[in-house]
C-alpha cells in the first residue's frame, strides 16, 4: 500500500502515479455511511460507483488530482439513491476545503492567472473562490471607527471614495464609487458614529451632503492640499497661456520654469531664485501669478479662521485683471466652501498622505489588468499582514463577592486564585485598518 502523501486521515491511497507536472492519487473514503442522507434510515444497499476527480493543494511544485472511487447506495426506505459523502471536501466545488482556503489567501497577494496555472483549473474557478473568501473576511474583518475620518477619493479603473483613519494613517474602505447614495448607505450602517469629531474631505458636494445627513455633529474639515493645489493649478494656467504666446527661443530660455514655478519660495535654491527672478522681470504677468501663489500658501499660516479671511480678502483684492481669471476657479470654491475651509484653522486635520495612494493604485492597475473594482479592492482591504492593530486590556470589572458561610474567618482578600478557577486574561484586538506605508512597502517589494 503506497504511503498516504495526501496527509488526509480521512482517506485510504490505493495508487499514486507520477508525470513531469502532475500527482494523480487514487483514493477511497476509509468509513463508510452507515445511513441514508435523506431518511436517515439504516436500511441501505450498494448500488454502483463512479470516479470522481477532486483538486488538492499542489505539493513538490507538481498539480495534485485525487480520484476518488466513489461508492453510490440506495436507501431500501425511502427508495432514494446518494453517493457516499466525500469528507474534507468543498461543498461547492470538486476541490479539498484546504484548496480552497488556500487559494483564497493566495489570491490577494497573487494574480488569479498565476495561481490556476499552478493548481490546474481555470481562472474563473480562482475568481469564484476568491470572491466568496471576500465575503467571508467582510463577516469577520470589522476596523475601528475613526476618530478622525478622511473622506477621498483615489483611481481603480474610475474615481472610488476612499474612507480613511487619520490618526493612525489607515485605509478602513473602500466604496464603488464616490456619489451621495452610495456614501451615505456605508456611513448609515456603521456603529459608533458619535465617535466620529472630524471628518477631512475634499470640495465634493456628495461628501459633504452625506456626512452632514448621517453625521450631523461632526465637523467638516477641507483638506488643505486639495485647496492650495488649484493655486498650482492657476499659476499653471498662466504659465501655458504665457509659453503658447512665446517663440521657441523665448520658450528655451523657460527652460524647467514648471518645476522652479510650483516650488514654494522659501525652498528655492539658489540658482532656482535667480532664474526665477529673471523670468518675472522679463514676463510681468507670469510673476504676478507666482507671488499670488505664494501670498495663498500664506493663507494657511494664520492662527484663526478669522485671520484667514482676512488674508483671503486680502489676496482677493490683489488680483490684478490680467491674472483674475486664472484664478477665479480658486476664489469662487473659497468662497463657496468658507465655513468648512475654515474649520481646519481650528482642527488641522488632512488626510494628504491619501494622495500617495493613487500612484501605488496605478501600479496594481498595471499589474492586475483585468480584475474588477471587488478585486483590487479586496487586494488592498485584505492584504495580510497589512493591517495596523492594538492589543488593548479589557476594562476593570469588580468582582462579584463570594457566598460566605456562617462563621467562616474570611482570609481570601490576599490570597490568589487556584491555577484551575482563576479566570483567563483576555485582550481585545483593536483593528485600525491597513497602513498605508506597510502596504506602500509591499507593493513596491511585488508582495502584492
């Protein structure tokens, strides 16, 4: 009898043959039924066989395919017929539940075309498995709600809002895409929504509408960078109306502006600030548009909403007529947005390191061509060893006193507990979500 490589104590190898890529194990089930599936009657008789072929974990770098000479019965009761049951397999699927947990893993940190090709079954297979090895962590994965809530939006295959837990840097969802309904539904069913003090987001009427119906006492902050980048934007707007009015020796001598032009003024170097200052004497209105990007970053030095209105109205009556309308889209959204605007004045709340995302997303994209949002999403949510968790101490219970009996001397209040009554320390998991700089450095080092 040859050994039983399979490792399957439910199961009895008769024959193992070998080739260049495969295992081909024959097996029987060792127990037999003893009762009827359907009645459960004892009264049952053989009534034929058939061979059935079910998948296993590839082992010694070769696909493993068990064929199993399955007994078929008849239950002399209720006259019904059934095949024996085939332990340690799927429900499912003809494939060993230790496949198919397996390939569940396996598939978030590895393309679905890899891992068919080295099981032996198709593509399709490993996209089923995975999607219902998804919906199982979703019953079992919870994140903490974050006191600090980011609320943006990042690029798989088309804009998705993103939810985010600022404190702790944390990836905690990822949505299908970035409208009101679909917000509102996912912040609707979390629990512990009074834990929620500020939400960041960007100046997209969704978020906002949404998280003033679901969280009406939280406050709205707008990310600072998503406000000072339609400065960039605006000063960008001059600088190619400028290039397109200029010769092609003219355009040389800028060589590089976009790049000294975005830089703030204060990180120029040295031959940055010449340059820079050669440009603005030659072409006036590139440098008026430079010194109103510079005067906006200013904004956010002040110490209190107030005096960053008053800057703003400031920068605002200082747009010359031949910038102003580069810059009208950067006004009109302050104005529009003030109130919220303002609240990071008093809260500095951002969730800018979201931002670094959409490179890392891009990649995936590029490596992962083919899969749908569910998937991706999935390959960043459930990335093993990505999540960012806390042990933390169960709160202090009092004990309950213990019956004493009458006329007993109580000496028990320094004494410990037998090893075999005390009861067990437990600690609570707490779940942040996945980290964003654990999960950067595992897609950068294709664990992912």
């Amino acid at each position: 009898m040859p050994a039983n490589i399979l490792n399957l104590s439910t199961y009895e190898v008769t024959h193992i043959d070998e080739n260049e890529h495969d295992y081909h194990v024959t097996a029987a089930v060792k127990a037999l039924p003893i009762a009827c599936v359907h009645c459960h009657s004892t009264n049952i008789r053989g009534f034929g066989r058939r061979e059935q072929l079910i998948r296993d974990l590839p082992m010694h770098g070769k696909r493993v395919g068990v064929y199993v000479d399955t007994r078929r019965y008849q239950c002399q009761s209720c006259n019904k017929t059934f095949y024996e049951p085939l332990p340690d397999v799927d429900e499912k699927r003809k494939m060993t539940k230790r496949l198919v947990e397996w390939i569940g893993k396996q598939a978030i940190n590895r393309t679905f075309t890899s891992i068919a090709d080295e099981v032996g079954i198709v593509e399709g297979t490993v996209r089923s498995i995975f999607r219902d090895y998804i919906n199982e962590l979703e019953k079992t994965v919870r994140f903490e709600i974050p006191r600090w809530m980011g609320i943006d939006e990042i690029h798989l295959i088309k804009p998705r809002c993103v939810i985010s837990n600022i404190q702790n840097n944390t990836i905690v969802e990822i949505l299908k895409d970035r409208n009101k309904p679909t917000v509102t539904r996912y912040l609707s069913q979390l629990k512990g929504l009074d834990q929620v003090h500020y939400v960041a987001m960007d100046m997209w009427k969704p978020y906002r509408d949404a998280v003033e119906t679901v969280i009406p006492d939280a406050q709205i902050v707008i990310d600072k960078f998503h406000v000072v980048r339609m400065a960039n934007e605006a000063l960008e707007r001059v600088r190619k109306s400028l290039r397109e009015q200029l010769t092609p020796k003219q355009r040389r001598g800028l060589m590089h502006d976009r790049f000294v032009l975005l830089k703030r003024e204060r990180d120029l170097t040295d031959k940055e600030a010449f340059l820079l200052d050669g440009w603005c004497q030659n072409y006036p209105e590139l440098g008026m548009a430079y010194r109103q990007k510079e005067n906006f970053y200013a904004i956010y030095d002040a110490k209190s909403p107030v005096e960053a209105k008053a800057l703003f109205n400031a920068w605002l009556h200082n747009l010359t007529p031949e910038i102003r309308e580069a810059f009208n889209d950067l006004a009109r959204a302050w104005q529009n947005w003030e109130p919220y605007i303002c609240n990071y004045f008093n809260h500095p709340v951002t969730n800018a390191y979201t931002e670094s995302l959409n490179n890392l997303i891009r990649v995936m994209n590029r490596l992962g061509r083919g899969y749908s949002f569910e998937a991706l999403r999935a390959k960043v949510l459930f990335a093993e060893g990505a999540f960012k968790t806390e042990m933390k101490r169960p709160k202090f219970k009092r004990r309950r006193p213990e019956p004493e009996l009458e006329g007993a001397v109580y000496y028990k209040m320094f004494t410990r507990a037998p090893a075999d009554t005390a009861e067990e320390s437990t600690q609570e998991v707490k779940n942040y979500g996945v980290d964003i700089s654990t999960l950067t450095d595992m897609i950068e080092r294709g664990l992912i």
